[in-house]
C-alpha cells in the first residue's frame, strides 16, 4: 500500500509542477533554476555523508552548513543588488579584477562540478543493476562526459538542454514522495527518537568539521541567480534566489532528520550510493526512484554546468576562444580527474573551488559595503570571507 501511496504522491506532484500554470510563472522560473541546482547531487550523498561523521548530530551540520550557504546567498544578493551597477558603470577597478579572477574560479569550479554530477550518475546507473565496479563507472562518467563534449562541439547542447526543464520537476516529485515515506517510516515504526545518540566509533571533532566544510558544494548552484540578468529583474533575482535557499534549506535538514534512525544501517565505510540500500527499509518502490532521480538530475546538472563553463571560457578569453572550445577543456580535465579521483575527492575538490568562488565573491561585497558606508555589512562580509577561505584551505574529503 505505502509503495502505491508513493507513486501517487510523486505522480499528483510532478502534476502539479509541470503544469501551465507553473512553468509560465515568472517567479517559479527563476526560482527553480537555483533551486534544482542546489538539491540535485547534494541531495543522494548527503546522507551517508554526514551520516557516517556525524551520527545523531548530522541535522545540526546539515544546519550549519545551510545558514552558512544562506550567508554566501546573502553575500551574492547584495553583490547583485549594488556590485553589479558599480561594474557596469566602470566605478571601482578592483571589483572589476576581483570579479574577472571569480570567473574564471568559478569556471574551474563548474568543471570539476560537472566530473562530479556524472561520476555520481554512474554510480547510481550501475549499483540499479546490481554492479558496484569503481573502473566501470569510471569508463561510463568518461564516455558520457566526451558524448556531451562532442555534441556541444558539433552541434551546441540546445538539443541536451531540453531534457533539463521536465527533468526538473519530475527530480521534485520524487524528493517530495522520498521525504514523506521516510517520515511514514519512521513513525510507523516509532523509531525517531531524538534522544537516541549514534556517534561514529572514530568521531574526531578537527576531521569531521574539514569533512563539513568539504560538503559545500551540496548547497551549492544559488550562484546562478546571479548569472540570470538577461532574463529577469534585479529584484526578482534577489527574491527567488532567498526563496530557493529557504526552499531547499527545509528539505535538507527534515530529509537529514528523518533518516537518522537508519543510519546504523550504512556500515563501517562511506558509500556514496548508501542512499539507494537505506530507502529499501522504508518502501520497496524508493530505490528504483531514487536511481530514475539521481540519472535525470546529474545529467541535467552536467549539461548546464558544462554550457556555464564554456560561457565563462569564451567570455575570460576575450572570445578568442569559443563556447564550443569550452566545452573541450571540460572535457578534457573532467576525463582527467575522473581518472585519478574517487567521488569524495572530487566533492572535497568543488567544494574548495566554489568557496574560493565565493571567497572573491566576499571581497567584492565588502569593497562595495565599505563605498556604500554600510559599516555591519563590512564587518559581517569580513567574517564570512574569513571562514570560506578556510574552507578553502583546510576542506577534506570523507574516508
């Protein structure tokens, strides 16, 4: 019955989010663009992620991590709000070199990002047919990486792009129907209880904070609101950007919680399709989900993070390069990481690439707070650059 319960969920609200009504709505566009960037890989890994360094105390940092993107977010907003006239208008040199360097990091960062999305969609495609083969889902990541290469080179990613805005919507309906079969679990069950302690046999308090500032990148993709300027208002992109990362805060912290009683379950070593072997207690139906999900958002993930890239190539290399020779050097180095890093490796690594992005991003806003005379937002600026090049520097993968 719970299995049917959850098809009808997912179903009525796919329905509902693929509905005229919804994709023509100005405010939901732009909403789901950052939205769906930062609940999509994020999403399958955080769990055995936090899980295994944290035990019980994974929905405090999951919290953490959350307030610590929406401080980023606001960082961003503001930068959106008043940086960006100050760059059109040629008014402070030094936003302008800052904001060229946090480009091309955030370039980089796409790059390793998109090795990411891809190596997790392997990972996921094979354990759905029972093969847990490290050199295989390698050789698939790398395949289809060069497939999007060569038709980005050949064609454009137009046709790729398609894909992306049911993709979307259908990747929603089955987090929703994930979150409430969880929460039917765990009271049919009566297993949550927020008392019951599970601490890691080896916690160390110095290595999993470096792990936490590792997981960055599970909240990431808020920054692309600042990239949707052709499309929409400076107060629209500000409003669906805080919508987004309120949107997807909640989910992640009521998904962590709901899933602590099951973290006895993932064992001694850290698996980064754990997710797929934990929903099989709470509903029969969620691991065939899950997989359906975790392919349709990396894929997505991929291709958009690929044509950013390719943008950001062509746009720093004053177009002597095209966006199609973009696409290559993703290419290229994402075939190159694939080959020498496991998956928790390549997170660590986007994460460290996306928080120096947002380090430069920091610093833009505090030149600009300081002009503007807004003294708090200088101090708080200086703070939260102060902790994202920390987790620059010191970010570490899980074991």
């Amino acid at each position: 019955m719970l299995n049917y319960l959850i098809v009808f969920i997912a179903l009525v609200t796919a329905l509902i989010l693929l509905s005229k009504n919804i994709r023509n709505n100005q405010n939901w566009k732009a909403t789901v663009t950052p939205l769906a960037s930062i609940i999509g890989s994020g999403f399958l890994v955080i769990v055995p992620l936090l899980g295994h360094s944290f035990g019980s105390y994974a929905p405090i940092a999951i919290t953490i991590i959350i307030l610590l993107a929406y401080a980023v977010g606001n960082s961003i907003r503001f930068n959106i709000k008043f940086s960006e006239a100050l760059i059109q208008k040629n008014k402070i040199k030094s936003i302008i070199t800052i904001d060229k360097v946090s480009s091309i990091a955030l370039g980089t960062a796409y790059i390793i990002s998109v090795a990411f999305y891809l190596r997790l969609l392997s990972s996921f495609a094979l354990h759905g047919i029972d093969i847990e083969n490290d050199f295989y889902a390698k050789i698939i990541t790398s395949l289809i990486l060069l497939t999007i290469g060569l038709c980005g080179w050949i064609k454009g990613l137009d046709i790729l792009e398609k894909l992306e805005e049911y993709s979307v919507s259908i990747k929603l309906a089955i987090i929703a129907a994930l979150i409430f079969a969880w929460g039917i679990h765990d009271v049919s069950e009566s297993s949550l209880n927020i008392f019951t302690i599970i601490v890691p046999k080896e916690f160390d308090i110095t290595e999993s904070f470096r792990v936490l500032a590792g997981a960055l990148i599970v909240v990431q993709g808020f920054e692309t609101s600042k990239y949707l300027g052709d499309n929409y208002s400076v107060e629209t992109r500000i409003k669906t950007m805080r919508h987004a990362q309120i949107i997807a805060g909640i989910i992640y912290i009521v998904f962590v919680t709901l899933t602590v009683p099951t973290f006895p379950l993932l064992g001694g070593k850290i698996d980064d399709t754990a997710i797929i072997d934990l929903s099989k207690v709470v509903a029969g139906i969620l691991p065939f989900m899950l997989i359906i999900a975790a392919i349709m958002s990396q894929f997505s993930a991929a291709v958009a993070d690929t044509i950013g890239a390719g943008g950001l190539v062509a746009q720093n290399s004053n177009n002597k390069l095209k966006s199609k020779h973009g696409y290559i050097v993703v290419t290229i180095f994402g075939v190159i990481l694939i080959s020498f890093a496991d998956i928790f490796e390549i997170i660590s690594l986007a994460s460290r690439a996306f928080a120096f992005y947002y380090f430069l991003q920091s610093l833009i806003s505090i030149i600009a707070a300081l002009k503007l005379n807004k003294t708090i937002k200088t101090v708080l600026y200086s703070f939260l650059s102060i902790l994202l090049l920390a987790v620059t520097i010191f970010a570490s993968p899980a074991d």
